[in-house]
C-alpha cells in the first residue's frame, strides 16, 4: 500500500560510500535512538537513500546529500522493492524500524565522512 501526503517519508540522499558507513556507524551504537530505518540503493550503485520522517527535508542542510519530500511518490511498503524499479531495498521497511532519526543520521554522516577523508589520506 502506498504512503501518500503528509505521512509520507523524506528522503535524505548520501553517496554510497558515505550511506554504507553510516549505516554501520548507527548499527553499532545501540544505544541511538530507533537505529537505522529503510535504506534504498539506486540501480547504478551511487547513492543510498535514508527513510526519514516527514518535515525533515523543510530543515536539513548537511552539505553533500540532499533530502526531498517524497510525498509517497514510488514508497510502497511491503513491496520488494521501490515501485520505480530503478532501485531496491539495501535495509527494507518490514526488516528495521519505521525511520532513520535525521539526528542520528546526521550524526553519523558526518563521523563516515571524516571516517573516509582520514582513510583516503592514508594513501
């Protein structure tokens, strides 16, 4: 069933690289608040798409992701994958929470980023 108007999610959209960090940075610390919600992945593998909850694009400003309102454009919980079929589910709905803590993905985005900048200096 699709999620549409003002229940619908936002979406913040990282790099892979950077959204794969995160996504383990939040799994290892319990403790967070709610942990990880539904991550998606585009088909080509470039950007990793975090579930949070509605509102959250009105104020995020972390420089290099973005987050849109997705207005339940292509959410369809419970389906294999997004109904835009470019994509799927990296964590589905029905196998974490309901949404990732835009604080807490905040958080952790920033810790992958400097995680990634201190491992490319070590070339």
């Amino acid at each position: 069933m699709p999620v549409v108007g003002a229940d619908a999610p936002d979406l913040v959209t990282v790099p892979a690289r950077q959204g794969l960090e995160a996504v383990d940075i939040i799994r290892r610390a319990a403790s967070r608040a709610g942990g990880v919600g539904p991550v998606l992945h585009d088909g080509s593998g470039d950007t990793l798409g975090f579930l949070v909850p509605p509102g959250t694009a009105d104020a995020w400003d972390l420089p290099g992701s973005a987050c849109t309102q997705t207005n339940g454009r292509g959410m369809r919980f419970g389906d294999v994958s997004p109904a835009s079929g470019t994509g799927g589910w990296l964590l589905p709905p029905e196998a974490v929470g309901p949404v990732t803590d835009p604080e807490v993905l905040r958080a952790a985005l920033g810790e992958a980023a400097r995680l990634i900048e201190a491992a490319d200096n070590c070339r």
